[in-house]
C-alpha cells in the first residue's frame, strides 16, 4: 500500500521532512478493524510528534491521526462494524497513523460517518470533536442542555481546528455565552459565523475588552494555544471558583496562579483513552456517533476550511507548513490517493 512518512525528524522544508513510500497492507486482529483510507485531515499534533519523536534507525513512521474511510476487514472480536460500512476517526498516538491507504484502528474509538457529508468534509472533524467534547463536558463540566447558564466561556485561539468545533459545541448543545478569542479580521468572522456570541482579539489587553462586554463572568475557559502568554493575564478576570481547560504544551505554567480564586485546572488529551486503554474507552465511539447525528441534524456544521489535494507528501508538506505558521483556519483535508 502507499503511505507517506519520515525517517528523521527534520524542518519542514527539508527534502525528506516527508516521504512517499510504499509499505504491507496490515492485517487486522483483536478489535481492529481495517479501514480504506479515502481522507484524512492534518493538526498541529501531527507536525509536534514528526519533530520530537524520531522513529527507530532503519524504520519510516507514518503520521496521520484524522481519518474517514470504508471498513476493509475487521479482527475477530470486532462486534461495531462491518466491511462496507462507512467510518471516521482520530486513532491512536501510540500505533502507525492514517496517512497511508489502508490503516488499523481499535473499534472502539472510531465512529459512523456523517451521511450528509462527503470523505473530505468527515475527515475534518474526528479528531477536534472529541478534543472539544471531551474539554466541554468531562474537564470544564458544562451541562449540556439548553437552559440558560450564567456564566461565560472563553475559548483563545477559536478560529483554530478544536475551537471551530468547541464554538458550535458549546453554542448549540449549552447555555452559555460564548466568547472567543482571534486576532485577524477574517479568523474574527469566523468564530462569528460558527456561533460565537462575541469575539475579542488576544494580541491585544483582554480583561479591558472582557469587561466592556459586560457580559456573565469568566468562569469557564478553554485555552487552545500559547497558554504560556495568555493564563496569567486570564486569570486577573476569571470569576473565583471556575475552571481553568488547556490542551497546548506551554512551555512554562505555574499552577499557584489560580490558587487565590480556588480556580482548578483541567488537562485534555483525546489519546488518553485509547493509549492508556481505559474502561471508558468506547466512550469515544459513542461520541463520534452523536456528533455524526448532529451533523445530519443540521446542529453542527464541517470545519474543513482548505483541500490540499491528493495525500501525498508534497502536500502533507504545504499542510505542515501552515500549521506550523500558525495561521490556518478550521481544517486542512487532503483527499484520495
């Protein structure tokens, strides 16, 4: 089968960052189930691994973690799906990744694709919809439900791959107000157009443009990037008693800031179920189920923003790159092979 990955860890722009090879058709056992890879999409976690973790000598890692596909063939305790069926997923940190044509992935942690939506369209959203749900609902503790909450939740960095998602989340299925943070005018529209009830730009002082809102206090917060520039400020303005989400990896992050306001601090990591193999890990599949019904419903929308063209390592590259830059919006899908 074709697959695109590396041997070194090297810069983005180095000839061989990313490499076109071809490799054997796994055989899936167990739980697995063998997908046909027909999309998948790139995140940031995607470039951070191909930078610090260089595979063994002689062996080519392959990344990828969004995928939507066809199931090929199932291991023989596989009980939630069959060959034919149509799947999306976000697999697991710890096995070979998505970016090939076929991929094995634990039945428990993938979903049914979206009916309404294309290959490309699915294969924006796995990854970041269980990263969103998980920090929403399990770390910050928002209710689901459409009764009106008091209080406000900020998401930085909203326009990114998770916050596109996080701003419908919690805009549809809670009753919070929803403010998010970016800094460019058409990131700002953005978060505007997915559901944001505000927008405020995190280049800028945010506790002076938090008060001008007047809007129900900061007692929740879900920060996606640069945590290391922005908690210390966030935490001047957040309400006493609220919670404090991350997902980033900030290079430095002193827990003794929120202790004043007995503010508690909640890490998410969407591999912590399937790496740690937990009892809750099916989890993942039930959730993937609902955001596929709420995408057929109409509740939600795709985050896929730009369609790099075939998965090949030329363009896994220019996907890379961008991500890297910092400056992509919602998600980046690359399509066929």
């Amino acid at each position: 089968m074709k697959a695109v990955g590396y041997k070194k860890s090297l810069p983005i722009e180095d000839q061989d960052a990313l490499i076109d090879f071809e490799t054997a058709k796994p055989e899936p056992g167990g739980r697995d189930i063998r997908v046909a890879v027909k999309a998948i999409s790139a995140n940031p976690v995607d470039y951070k691994v191909r930078k610090r973790a260089a595979p063994p000598e002689g062996e080519t890692k392959i990344l990828g973690y969004d995928a939507a596909g066809v199931v090929d063939a199932v291991g023989p305790e596989v009980t939630l799906f069959k060959p034919g069926d149509e799947v999306f997923y976000a697999g697991s940190i710890l096995r070979q990744g998505t970016n090939s044509e076929f991929h094995l992935v634990d039945e428990r942690i993938v979903g049914n694709k979206p009916k309404s939506l294309s290959f490309a369209q699915a294969a924006a959203l796995p990854l970041t919809s269980i990263t969103a749900w998980e920090l929403l609902f399990d770390r910050l503790g928002a209710v689901p439900g459409k009764s009106v909450d008091p209080r406000t939740l900020l998401i930085t960095g909203g326009a990114g791959g998770v916050g596109s998602i996080l701003i419908q989340l919690a805009r549809r299925l809670t009753g919070l107000t929803v403010v998010a943070t970016a800094t460019r005018p058409d990131s700002q529209k953005w978060c505007l157009d997915l559901g944001a009830h505000a927008v405020i730009d995190h280049g800028k002082p945010m506790k002076e443009q938090i008060e001008k809102l007047k809007l129900p206090p900061v007692a929740l917060v879900a920060s996606l990037t640069f945590t290391d520039q922005h908690y210390k400020a966030i935490a001047e303005f957040m309400a006493p008693q609220g919670r404090f989400g991350l997902i980033d990896d900030p290079p430095e992050f002193t827990m003794g800031t929120f202790k004043g306001k007995a503010i508690s601090v909640h890490w998410e990591s969407m591999f912590t179920r399937s790496s740690f193999q937990t009892s809750d890990m099916i989890a993942q599949h039930h959730l993937l189920n609902d955001v596929a019904d709420l995408i057929d419903k109409g509740v939600l929308r795709t985050t896929l923003d730009q369609t790099f063209g075939t998965i090949n390592a030329a363009n896994l590259k220019r996907a890379h790159a961008l991500l890297e830059s910092g400056k992509s919006r919602g998600k980046i899908v690359l399509e066929g092979w």
